[in-house]
C-alpha cells in the first residue's frame, strides 16, 4: 500500500510550508491582521508586546519550517510543533474565540495538520 502515498521529500515539504507560511507570511510580513487582533485579546501580552510577541512567533515558525526540512531530530520536531500549537489553540480559544472566524474548524484543520507533522516526523526516523 505505500505506493499510494506522496513522495517522502512532499510531506516535509507540505508540513514546512504550513509553519513557512504562518511564520513569515501571517506574522513576520502582516499578511494576516486578524492574528495581531488574537494576540492582543491575550490579557497577560496586552497591546504593548503585540508586534514584539507576533515577531518572535514567527521566527519561531519558520525555524520550525527549516527544522523539519532538516529531518534532524524529527520525533523531537513533532513533540515541538505539538506542544506550540496545542499551545496556540489552547491560548486563542480561551482569550479570543470571539476573533476566531470558526473555532471548531480551526481545531479540525489543526488535528489534520497534526496527523500530517507526525507522518512527517514518523518517516523522516525510517529513513
């Protein structure tokens, strides 16, 4: 059965452009406004440690991307990318539901993503 999956190479790649795109795209570049909206709603960062806060995120992100292209570690990459995005749900549902355009299908797209950085991790140890 595993010669209907995609190539090794385009799972990597499909889970790197996740974080590339929410690393520099969303947060480093502003692309995406709503995020600096959630992050605000966050009492403990308020509006003065928003820009700081998005811009530290994003590093975060596309170093993730360049992580998990790197294939080192990768069990350890996927514990990492759980933990900062179970981390982000959890943060966004609790202090900016309101601001979320459809909390429930953020939660299913990120389970899938999830699913997806596993398969990654779990192939990138095989090889």
């Amino acid at each position: 059965m595993n010669f209907l999956l995609p190539p090794w190479w385009l799972i990597h790649v499909a889970v790197a452009a996740v974080w590339l795109y929410e690393g520099l795209w969303c947060k480093l570049l502003g692309g995406e406004p709503n995020q600096a909206r959630i992050v605000g709603a966050v009492p403990q960062l308020g509006a003065r440690f928003v820009g700081p806060f998005l811009k530290m995120l994003g590093i975060v992100e596309v170093v993730l991307a360049l992580w998990v292209l790197s294939r080192l570690a990768p069990v350890v990459c996927a514990v990492a990318q759980t933990v900062l995005l179970v981390a982000l749900n959890t943060c966004g549902l609790l202090f900016a539901r309101k601001l979320i355009h459809d909390p429930p299908g953020m939660l299913v797209k990120n389970f899938v993503f999830l699913v997806l950085v596993w398969v990654s991790a779990s192939s990138a140890a095989l090889q």
